[in-house]
C-alpha cells in the first residue's frame, strides 16, 4: 500500500514537473505575478543595495481582494513597514513614532513586475536557464535582458510549486551585480493564519504625509521629447518642499521594472549640474532657463542623462 501510494505521488511530481517545463519564460513570469499578488506568504529576506544589508521579516496578505505586505526589521534600527490600501507606513519602535505615507503608488517590496507583461518580450530578452536550490526549495532561474542599453538586466529565481520569486539580482551594464533580494525561508499561511503583528495605535505618534492630487501631464510646464521605449507616466504632481514652500514638479514613469522621477523647480544661485550616482541609483542634473531639472531612477547614467537631455520647458 505504501509503495503504490508513492508510485502516485511521484507520478503526479513528475507530470506537474513535466507542465512546468513546458512553460515559457514569459509564462513563468505572468504566473510568479499572479502568485504574489493572490497567496498569504511570509518568510525571512535579505536585502543587499548599495553596499548595505538588511535582513527583515516579510509578509504578504490578500484580505478581500486588498494586498497588503508588511516588513519587519530583524536588527536596529528596528522598524515596521506596511504597504496596503494606498499607503505606506513606518513605525519606528525604538521611538514610537509612525509616519504614514499616503500616495496612489503600488509597488512591492520585494520585486516590480509590469502590470501588463504582453509587451515585455519587446524590451527584454527572455530566457530560461538553470534550476537552482533557494532557502531548499527548488526554482527555476529566468533570464530577462535589456535590448538596448538604457536600463538593467535581471535574473529572477521563481519556486517551482507556488511560482513565488525567492531570488531577485539586478546587473550592471558590465555584469557585476548591483542589487539583490534573497529569501532565507518562504511558508505558505492559510487564510486564518495570515495576519500581522498586532500594534496599540493609542500608544503612538502619527504623522501623515498627503501627496497632491495626481494631474495630466499635460498640465505641466515642460515637454519630454525623448524617453525609452517603454516607459509610460505613472502620475504627474505639483508638491510644495516645506518650508520653503518652493512649488516642485514630479513626473514618474516606468517600463515596470524600473522607474525615473523627473524633477522641476526653480534654481537657487549656480543650481546643479552633471551625472550623480549610488550603487543602482543614477541622477542627472541641468539648469533650463531659470529652472533647475533633475532625473533620477534605478536605470543606467545613459538613460537619466537622455531624459534629463530631451526635456523643453512648454
């Protein structure tokens, strides 16, 4: 009875594993997509940019049909971020101090996947290579390069059961790794088991910090002219720097996996010139006329210094 009992669970391993090699890499990827975004998962990450290492709890919970992730800090400064609902939240324990954010942005915490991959084979080769062992659960390895030079290649290790990512590493144009993602431990909770850890909100000091409303780009006062194939707005405001109160423009845009901020205001004396970087994070600096623009994003120099290049004051 034993025996015939694992002769067909091994028979439904190797079918589900034969399926799962029949899948392409974009078909990996759109089921890693819909994995992160409908299961209750938590585990034990680690994030490594910009020469510093984080190690932080993470969860991630569907409550009627609403995301939410949270992420715990493991060492000092200990902290608690939580994404849901149009907001995000950092509660710093050591003070009791929790500032929430509110904004329109969705973005996960761990990996940003476009909300529309159909197109992503027209900007991105992709492939799939080995399979590996991460937090000793099996993935496949997917392969997804750039086109052009404007922006980074990355590799994504996906969980062959869940089709959750376990391993996330951006490259440099020269191939060296600049940043990575990487679970140490990944569970699968139950709907009953899912939940956050429990917090006095009666006992905290909270700030909230509203952004503008967004509005069409078309209400702004400069043109783009040239951007990367691909990239699309995510939104357009108009904020006021505190406390100056010095009116600052803020164009977002992003092909999905990365994202440029391209900002506008007016220029104090000399104002800023010329090509700033840290580890992924490149920004590129011009004065137009009286204003001072500045592009910033996880993509290559060459792509913030083009943009920041193309743009013309209406």
């Amino acid at each position: 009875m034993f025996f015939r009992a694992l002769a067909v669970f091994l028979l439904a391993f190797s079918v589900a594993d034969a399926n799962d090699k029949d899948l392409t890499a974009l078909q990996w990827l759109e089921k890693m997509h819909f994995a992160m975004q409908s299961l209750n998962y938590q585990g034990t990450v680690i994030f490594l940019k910009n020469g510093q290492l984080d190690t932080m709890k993470y969860h991630h919970i569907v409550d009627n049909n609403v995301e939410q992730e949270q992420l715990t800090s493991l060492n000092s400064p200990l902290r608690i971020i939580t994404h849901k609902s149009g907001e995000v939240s950092c509660l710093f324990k050591e003070t009791s101090q929790k500032i929430i954010n509110h904004h329109s942005i969705d973005s996960s915490f761990i990996l940003n996947f476009p909300q529309d991959p159909v197109n992503l084979e027209q900007l991105y080769s992709l492939s799939k290579l080995s399979t590996e062992s991460i937090a000793m659960l099996p993935a496949q390895i997917i392969s997804i390069q750039p086109k052009d030079q404007l922006r980074y290649a990355r590799k994504i290790w996906i969980e062959t059961q869940h089709f959750l990512p376990l391993k996330v590493e951006v490259y440099n144009l020269d191939g060296s790794t600049l940043e990575q993602v990487v679970f140490t431990d990944l569970h699968i909770d139950s709907q009953n088991d899912a939940k956050f850890a429990d917090v006095d909100e009666n006992k905290l000091d909270i700030k909230h910090i509203h952004s503008k409303q967004a509005e069409p780009f078309e209400n702004a006062p400069f043109i783009l002219k040239n951007w990367p194939n691909g990239f699309k707005t995510v939104f357009y405001i108009r904020n006021s720097l505190q406390p100056s109160q010095k009116a600052v423009d803020h164009l977002l845009i992003s092909d999905g996996f990365s994202s440029v901020s391209v900002y506008l205001e007016q220029k104090d004396s000399e104002g800023m010139q010329g090509l700033n970087s840290l580890g992924s994070v490149n920004s590129y600096s011009r004065v137009l006329d009286n204003y001072q623009i500045t592009v910033l994003g996880e993509v290559p120099a060459k792509t913030v210094e083009i943009i920041a290049q193309s743009i013309i004051l209406r």
